[in-house]
C-alpha cells in the first residue's frame, strides 16, 4: 500500500518552502545546516523531495521549518486551500 496523495503530491507546502527558502537566498545544503542546529537532521534530497510534493513532511519538520525560514505557520499554508476540492 502507498502513501496517500493529494493532487499527486504527498504534501501541501512544497511551493511554499521553495518560494520562502529561494526569497531568503537560502540553498537546499543551507537549509540542512540550519534544520542541524536546531535537532531536525535533513538531507538535500529530502529537501529536494519536499518541495516537489515527492516526500511527507512531518509535523515537526514543519515547525523547524518555520523557524529556520522565519516565517509563521500560517504563512507556509498560505495558499493551500486551493489543492483542495472546497
């Protein structure tokens, strides 16, 4: 049995990571470093897998995210509602 998928993507905020991370001249092996610092290990092909909706994303990975980008929770769902059938 497989991951279950949304639209073929197995989470909701790659566009938004890519967009922030990208705004914030920030690479992928950055990214990894910064998630280190704060107890989150990534890799660049998670990284990479994440913001092409190819990888789920954690909940916790979510909010370390949020604090390695500086930006809030409501920001990384900005926009999302559109992947849904509302």
């Amino acid at each position: 049995m497989g991951a279950r998928k949304l639209n073929n993507k197995l989470n909701i905020l790659s566009k938004n990571l890519k967009k922030y991370r990208l705004a914030r001249g920030l690479s992928q092996p950055e990214i990894c470093r910064k998630l280190a610092l704060i107890g989150v290990t990534m890799y660049n092909a998670d990284i990479y897998e994440i913001e092409y909706g190819l990888r789920t994303i954690k909940d916790y990975e979510v909010y370390a995210f949020s604090k390695v980008l500086n930006v809030t929770l409501d920001e990384l769902y900005n926009g999302v509602d559109k992947e849904f059938n509302l």
